[in-house]
C-alpha cells in the first residue's frame, strides 16, 4: 500500500495490512450484499454469520470452553473498571486490586464506589517501573475477586506470568496485550479488553466471563450494566459495534493463518528482542525505564540523555515515517508500541534509525 508509515500509536494502534485490505475490498459491498458492514442490520442473517464466526475464531485461538461466555460490548475498559465490581463484587463487597499503573488505579477507583478495595500490591511509590512479585502481594481469601492489568501501557510492564490467587475468582483487564500469547483460559474468571490496541478499531470491548459468575449479576442492576443480560442476548441487548466486530474478526482469522497465538508469541518476542537489544547497547544514549525482567513486548519505554535530544528523536523519526513515538505526557520519554500487527522490518528500521541518530547526536 501507498504512503503507509510505522505506525507506533499506543491506541488506537496498527491494524494488519492484510485485515485492512480485506476491509477495503468489501467496504463497498459487503461480499456482494449491495450494502456495507456499517449499513446492514445487526439482526439480519450476514451480521449474525459475521459476529458468531468472530466468536468462533476467538475461542478457537483461546481454546474457550462452553463454560465461558464471550462478549463484544462498547464503552472500552473503562467502562469495565464499573461492571467488573458492580457485578462480581456483591455480596461479600469487597475485592483485591494490584496497583502497577494509571489504568489500575483507575480501575480500583471505580471498584471504590461498590464496596472496600484492599490494595493487595502497588509500585507507585516506584513510579510503576516493576511488576510486584508474587511474594509481596496481601492477598484477602475472602475477596470477591483479585484484579490485575495485564500489561502497563504507559509504563512499559507487562506480566510474565498471571498472579497466584488461590480459589479467589481472578479478573484481568488485558486491553494491551491481548492475543499477544496463548494463555490457559482456566485461570480466570473474567478477562477484558478494549479493542483499540490489539485487536481492531475503538468501540469494541471483549469480555470472556466464566458462565457460573453470572448468578452475581443483580436484577436490580441497571440493565446495560449487567452481564447476564448480554449474555442472555448474545451480545445483542443493544445495537452492537458491527463494523468493529468485523474488524475483530478478521483479526482473529488472520492470526489463525499465522498459525495461531504460540506464533504470535515467538514473534513478538523476537520484535521486542530487537529492539531492547539495540537500547541495552548503546551504552547508555538510550536507557529503558522499567526493570529488564517486567519489560512489556508491546510497549518498549525509553529514555534518551535529556528531554531536549528526545524532542528532536520525535520529530526526526516522524519526518522519515516513525509516528506515534512520544512517550505518554504523564511521563515523557520515548515509547514504541509494537503490537501483533506492527511488522518486524518496522522494528530493525527504527533501530537503524536509532543508530543514525546516535552518531549524529553525540
């Protein structure tokens, strides 16, 4: 495709060139219906083929069992951090939350609202350069359920492995770092992710619920807050984010092709591998900001000498076709967000170009 540059957005991010151009040959008319995604019925038959083959395609990747139930809802993860408690928290009223970033924080400040959160574990007092180790967590085996951010999008960290909870319900918000990896889908009772990072356009939010949590869900909750009334409706309490969900779809068919998540996996270490190689060599000219064991293969946080340098990285970097590279403004930096569908050569290219600017910027 013409005038196509890397892309390294934090979100709304990359999608796969293949996904896009699949998009745009039925953008028109969809598979010869005469009509598009965005204008046909989300209760005829071409909509419904469409989303029950997404959801299809994700428990095919996931391995989800009938026990679970699959979600595509709206309002991103922040409308989660509410449903989350106001669902799963009654009737003990109380939950467990690790602190390891803003959206964690986030989270647990809406759980706040719906009973008594016991802050298990929390790296702000570190500015979130680390994940907690298992060691440090105070964990409450009366919690209604522990929460964890998967991976740390402003921070650059990313849990290597889930959090030992015991037999207390384990919810994850996963919205960085979904599909990056096979993960055992039995270790959690809820997962959710906005869509905007690695899975398709804003507007769409995956949430897997194991189908035995439902008897939580109070009648008296208001009616689009409620799991148990999408799950009833399959996902079609309202009308659903129907272009997004085909984008998703075509995701989750076009990382089946690549052979499925143990793929993906290898090849978005090897991404990051590049890149973290080409910072830990050079001396210390680029510095990462987050301990080598936590560090986020989709997120890669930066530093350069001084803010002056990092400015003038940014705007060299987007003149040749690097965009999306300043860090968030919370925290400055540099950040490159490399997720499923940002290309390998895009990764060496910003490295030879890291390398460039190095000699030229002593």
């Amino acid at each position: 495709m013409e005038n196509r540059i890397y892309n390294f957005s934090a979100g709304p991010a990359i999608l796969p060139e293949a996904v896009l151009l699949d998009a745009q040959k039925d953008l028109y008319s969809y598979k010869g219906s005469g009509m598009s995604v965005m204008e046909m019925s989300h209760r005829g038959k071409i909509f419904d083929a469409i989303i029950k083959d997404a959801e299809a395609d994700l428990r095919k990747l996931l391995d989800i069992t009938d026990d679970y139930a699959v979600l595509f809802l709206q309002g991103g993860a922040t409308l989660q951090f509410s449903m989350v408690p106001m669902n799963l928290m009654p009737p003990a009223n109380k939950a467990d939350y690790i602190h390891t970033g803003s959206w964690a924080k986030k989270a647990a400040k809406e759980a706040k609202r719906v009973g008594t959160v016991n802050v298990a574990a929390s790296t702000e007092s570190e500015n979130f350069v680390r994940i907690p180790k298992q060691s440090e967590l105070k964990l409450d085996s009366e919690a209604s359920y522990v929460h964890f951010t998967s991976n740390n999008t402003i921070y650059g960290t990313q849990w290597r492995n889930e959090p030992e909870v015991g037999n207390v319900p384990l919810v994850c918000d996963a919205s960085s770092d979904f599909l990056h990896k096979k993960i055992d889908i039995k270790k959690y009772a809820l997962i959710y992710a906005g869509a905007q990072k690695n899975i398709g356009p804003a507007g769409v939010t995956v949430v897997i619920i194991r189908k035995d949590l439902l008897e939580r869900s109070s009648d008296s909750l208001h009616t689009y807050m409620n799991y148990k009334i999408h799950v009833e409706n399959d996902s079609m309490y309202n009308t659903p984010t129907t272009f997004g969900i085909y984008i998703a779809g075509l995701v989750f068919k076009w990382l089946l092709n690549m052979g499925g998540l143990d793929e993906m996996y290898k090849l978005n270490v090897e991404k990051a591998g590049i890149l973290y190689n080409a910072i830990d060599s050079s001396n210390g000219y680029y510095r990462g900001t987050t301990a080598v064991e936590d560090r986020s293969l989709m997120n890669v946080t930066y530093r350069l000498p001084n803010e002056e340098l990092e400015k003038k990285f940014i705007d060299e970097a987007k003149k040749k076709g690097f965009d999306g590279l300043k860090g968030h403004r919370s925290v400055g930096g540099i950040r490159a967000s490399i997720y499923n569908a940002f290309p390998k050569k895009g990764v060496e290219e910003l490295v030879k170009f890291m390398e460039e600017f190095r000699a030229n910027n002593q």
